[in-house]
C-alpha cells in the first residue's frame, strides 16, 4: 500500500456512492475502507460489488460516527440525499478528514455558510474539502474557460443554459427523498440543474440580479418545480437566462452558449459543438471527452497529496447554492432578487414552496 494511500469512507451507498465506490477502486492512491448506510441492502450491495471487484473488504456502519471510530479514514465521500450533506460533512471536518460532498452541496443556505466556515477552518490544518461538479473537468467546458479567461471572446454579452430533461413519477417516487423541499432541496433547477449553475457561473461570474418563474407543469404531486425559467445579470455586465426541467418528455438536451463581442462557443451534453474565437467567423472546434468523478477525484487525491486547494471548493458551492435558492425566491416573491442578499442571508426565513405553482389551467 503506497503511504499516501488516502482510506475513504463511502456515506451513502445509493447510485451516486457506486460510481464514487467505482472511481476510487481504479485509483492506486486511494482505497474505500468503509461503506455507510442506513440502508443494509444498500451497503451490502456496494461491499459486495467492491469484493467481486477484487477489492479489500470495506467495513460497513449504518452511520458516519460508527465508521470514524471503527475504521481508518482519512477521507469521507457523501453521497447521500442532498439535505444531508452539509451536517454530514461538518462531522468528517471536525474529526479532521477530507471530504467529498456530491452536488448539491446541501439544500439549505444557512447550515452551507456554516460548513463553508468549517471547511476554511479545517484548510488551515491541511484538511481538504471539495465539490462534485464533474462536468467542469469535461475537455469542451475547460477549452470555454480557458478561451473567457485569456479575452478570446471579447466583452461577454450573454449567456443561456438550458437542462431539457424528462423524469417520470416512478422517478420521483423511487426514494423517499425525490421531490421533497427538506431533503433534495428543489427541483429540476437544485437536482438536475445544478451542475449547469456552477457552469453559467464558472463562465459569467457571480450573478447580481435575478428574476425567475417555477412550476410544477407536469409532475403535480411532487413539493418542487419540475420547470423553471429566469433571467440574470452578470457582474461583468452580461445577461443570461437559465431554463431547467424535468417536464421535457421523452429528455432532450443540456446545453450552455457564452456569447461576446469577438466569439462565443456552445457547450451541448457536454461537449464542445462550436467555437469562435478572436474576431473569427471560423468554428475552431476542439474535441475531447467528458471528465466524470474520475478527473475531479484526480484532482482531489492529488491537492490532498500536495496540501493544494482543489479546483472546485465549497465556496464555489455555496455560490451555485445561493443562485439555485435565489431563482426560487424571486419565483416566491414574484420580484427581482439581489444575488449578494441571498448570498449573506437577508432572505433565509422565505418560505420557497409557495413559489412553484401549477400551470393556470
Ligand atoms: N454528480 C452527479 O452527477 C450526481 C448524480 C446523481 C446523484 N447525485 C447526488 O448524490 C446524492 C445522492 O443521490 P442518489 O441518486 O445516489 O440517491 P439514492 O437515494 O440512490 O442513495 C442515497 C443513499 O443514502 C442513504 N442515506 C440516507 N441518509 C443517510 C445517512 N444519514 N447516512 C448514510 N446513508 C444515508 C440512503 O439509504 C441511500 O442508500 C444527491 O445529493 C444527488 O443530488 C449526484
């Protein structure tokens, strides 16, 4: 076993934990030693899936504090529903482990500022804390990144993302935690949009100002959106709107366009479709492959082994976060909301659910 080996704890052995449970099996520097579950067959599952695999057996706890005392862990991934994340996460930091949240970094506002603060704390002993937003590591996003931050677009103008998904009922009804403001935090703008947020953001920059309409258009007995739209200023001067939804039978496409005064590029199912950079009317497409858990988790293992920052961090997070609530609060408010108040607080007793309606008719 090389000695910086880092011994991961798996929290949550649901879908998302098999492909964290998968990355890190392929990794020579990292190796899972404990699955966390209240859920049996589900840790079960997973151990079994690793040991067919040829991996060591894991441990297995039905909570996070079992496992912390009962196993060796330098590394907590969560994967649990998204209303867990945050209290989960504090935990792991407090005993002074790593940590890998899944998006979104949690559904509430308040406990994420406080694990923001928990995690700044903990990166000054050395403990590191990311993100998963993977689609940031994909070849066609990192050339757009690139291209903003060298000027090769010009004045950015706008931008316009849009998740045009479809989930059945069966969908939101095969966990408990689907659909429900406490637990997975919002819609088809929290869950499955969220990824594309941090996009939006990564490209523009911080929002100002947001204005936005949810509803629950076909999924009726869900708490959440299944359809949102909104409209946003930049603080680099931009426009943009954001669409998500989960309403769009039988699922179409995600997409992000970045348009300025000498180029633009267009993002679709994450890979570059077009490029124009430099005052060129010419496409210079550039291909390469999405990056998936396996390049973020490279990235992890590797600012945990050289005491760096990793490239997505809960502040980023928190950013996505606080946009995501700030369409759901001008939706409730049915005004324009200031990113920054939502951002340091000054609409957290809003009560969002009363602003997904349902169509009028
Ligand atoms: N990055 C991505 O592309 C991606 C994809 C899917 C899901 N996710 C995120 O991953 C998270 C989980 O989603 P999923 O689809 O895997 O859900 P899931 O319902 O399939 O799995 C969640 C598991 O967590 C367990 N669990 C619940 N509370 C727990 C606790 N306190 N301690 C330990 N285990 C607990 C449940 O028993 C379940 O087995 C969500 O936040 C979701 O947004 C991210």
């Amino acid at each position: 076993m090389a000695d910086t080996q880092q011994q991961v704890a798996i929290v949550g052995c649901g879908i998302i934990g098999r492909t964290h449970a998968k990355t890190i099996a392929e990794r020579p520097d990292a190796i899972v030693t404990a699955l966390v579950d209240g859920d049996a067959a589900a840790r079960e599952a997973l151990r079994a899936q690793l040991t067919e695999a040829g991996q060591p057996e894991p441990k297995v706890y039905d909570d996070l504090t079992a496992a912390l005392s009962g196993s060796d862990v330098t590394l907590v991934a969560i994967c649990t529903p998204s209303g867990t994340h945050a209290a989960l996460a504090e935990e792991a930091l407090n005993e002074k482990k790593h940590v890998v949240i899944e998006k979104p970094l949690d559904v509430d506002l308040v406990r994420a500022r406080r694990l923001g603060a928990a995690a700044a704390r903990a990166a000054s002993h050395g403990v590191v804390s990311s993100v998963i937003s993977q689609h940031r590591f994909d070849h066609g996003s990192a050339v757009v990144k690139q291209a903003i931050d060298a000027g090769r677009f010009g004045q950015l103008t706008s931008s316009v993302a849009t998740v045009a998904w479809w989930r059945s009922d069966e969908y939101y009804a095969s966990a408990g935690w689907r659909g429900t403001w406490a637990q997975d935090g919002g819609g088809a703008l929290m869950n499955q949009g969220v990824h594309t947020v941090d996009l939006m953001l990564w490209f523009m920059g911080r929002p100002v100002s947001i204005q936005a309409q949810a509803l629950r258009a076909a999924h009726h007995a869900i708490e959440v959106e299944d359809t949102v739209v909104a409209t946003l200023t930049f603080e680099n001067g931009a426009v943009g709107t954001l669409h998500a939804t989960t309403a769009a039978f039988p699922g179409g496409r995600t997409r992000v366009s970045v348009h300025g005064t000498e180029g633009g590029a267009e993002v679709e199912d994450d890979r570059l479709r077009r490029l124009n950079v430099d005052g060129s009317k010419d496409d210079a497409p550039t291909d390469g492959e999405p990056g998936g858990h396996e390049a973020q988790y490279d990235d992890i293992l590797k600012a945990i082994a050289a005491g760096n920052a990793p490239a997505i961090t809960v502040q980023d997070a928190i950013d996505a976060l606080a946009t995501v609530r700030a369409v759901y609060i001008a939706s409730t408010l049915q005004r324009p909301v200031k990113f920054v108040d939502v951002l340091e607080g000054r609409y957290d007793d809003v009560d969002v659910s009363r602003g997904v309606g349902l169509p009028p008719n």
